[in-house]
C-alpha cells in the first residue's frame, strides 16, 4: 500500500436522515494514490451511502471527511464544488447522455472547468484532443461519433469511466459499475479501473456484489452490514468463512 498521503480520509463517519434512520455509523476509511478498494455487501448496508456522504450528497458527522486535503463536511458552494471537481463518479447506469456522441458525453466531464465557448455547447481543440485519447484509453477511439445508445452496455461504462478522467480527478468512485453487465464485460471494466489506479496513481473506490471480481480486480476489502463495517484487510485476507459472514449462503455473490 502506498505510504503517500491519503486522498480520501473518513474517520468515524456517521449518517443519519432527518427520520431518525442510521445509514452509516462510525465508518472509517484511508485510500491513498495507487489502490483499488472494493466495498462488498448486501444491497442496504451502506456502501452507497458512504460514497453519498463523499460527495457531499448526505446528512454526515465525522471526525474526518476530506477528498485531497479538502474538508467535505460543512463545504458549501466553491468549497463544495471544488471537492466534487476532485472525484470521478462511474455509476451503474451510465448516466451518459443517450442522443449525444461518445466524444461528447467524454467532453462533458470537463464542463466543472468550463469557459465561454463550453456554454456555447463548443469545445477547445485541446479539449476535443483530450477526449479522444482518453475514449483510446478505454479502447473506443473508433465510437467517437457513435451515439451513446448505440453502444453496448461495457462500452458505455468505458466512456463513463473516460468521462469521469477528462475531469483529471483525485480519486474515482465507483458504485456497481458492473451490476449490468455480463461477467466477461464486468471483468474489462474492473480490469480498466485497476490499471487507472496502478498506472495512473488515481486511487478508486468501488462497490461490489461479487466477492470473485473483489478478489481478482482490488487491492483491499471493506465488508460493511447495516451500516457498520465488519470485516477490512487486503484482499488475499478475505477468507471463505469471511464471505460466507458476509453474504451467508447466496452463490450470486461468490461467484462471477
């Protein structure tokens, strides 16, 4: 594990909802440059609801809660936004925008730092240059033109995961990003993100379902059950009787 400074910091990170309801309690977690760290669990236990409270998206309390030095909890405006520039979401769905190119929708994570001829809906030369190598990145640079609803379901997650690097984030956040997909497709995208956080240095965060991706594509576990995380280690730590505490019998989630 890297011995840099942590980019994402949660020390005892409680949220509670305005009705009473605990998601999180007293979660903590350092992720630090060049690591790829898998949240498992059941759906409900508040993998979700920690990448929220990062964003600032949730009702949180924390000893600590900072994204590349900056606090998150309390960050309004600027501050806020500034934090929010730092991290690069990769959703389950997607969340492209489905009528434009795949260039585009690439283009569209550089918006946070956005001039007059972005809000003309135009794009710099060396932005356009940008996009282009990062969609040769994820191995798209020939769907450039294509329209995001013409892709499959792994090549949309590819321009997703473009997307979120042309913000030239601090640290990416993954939630589910392969729940849609087939193993064969999960298995290119987790492969992609490791090499974004070994190669690049750009530390991700993802949640996950299945225990076998966890255990081929990351570096370290977090097991968390209603809210309160239950099992942490590298992830050549993670033990069959670990998974079964995790999961019990359910053979969906062991296996890819």
């Amino acid at each position: 594990m890297s011995l840099e400074p942590a980019v994402l910091a949660a020390k005892e990170l409680t949220v509670t909802y305005e009705n009473g309801f605990t998601a999180l309690t007293g979660f903590t977690l350092d992720v630090r440059p060049g690591e790829i760290v898998s949240l498992l669990g059941h759906s409900g236990s508040g993998k979700s609801t920690f990448m929220k409270a990062v964003t600032g998206m949730a009702p949180a309390t924390a000893t600590q809660l900072s994204v590349a030095g900056t606090e998150v909890i309390g960050a309004h405006g600027a501050q806020l936004r500034a934090v929010r520039s730092d991290i690069g979401y990769v959703f389950q769905h997607f969340n492209l925008v489905p009528r434009l190119s795949a260039l585009t929708n690439v283009l569209t994570g550089g918006l946070h730092a956005a001039g007059p001829l972005n809000r003309l809906g135009l794009f710099p030369r060396a932005q356009r240059v940008r996009a282009l190598e990062l969609l040769d990145r994820v191995g798209l640079a020939d769907q450039a033109n294509n329209r995001a609803d013409s892709l499959s379901g792994g090549q949309q997650q590819r321009v997703a995961i473009a997307r979120a690097l042309m913000q030239d984030p601090k640290i990416i956040l993954a939630d589910e990003p392969v729940a849609s997909l087939d193993p064969r497709l999960a298995g290119s995208v987790l492969s992609l993100m490791r090499q974004i956080a070994h190669e690049d240095g750009i530390p991700v965060v993802v949640s996950l379902h299945v225990v076998e991706l966890a255990r081929r594509y990351t570096d370290r576990f977090v097991a968390l059950d209603a809210g309160t995380a239950t099992h942490r280690g590298s992830i050549t730590e993670l033990t069959d009787d670990m998974v079964s505490s995790i999961y019990g019998e359910d053979p969906i989630n062991v296996r890819a």
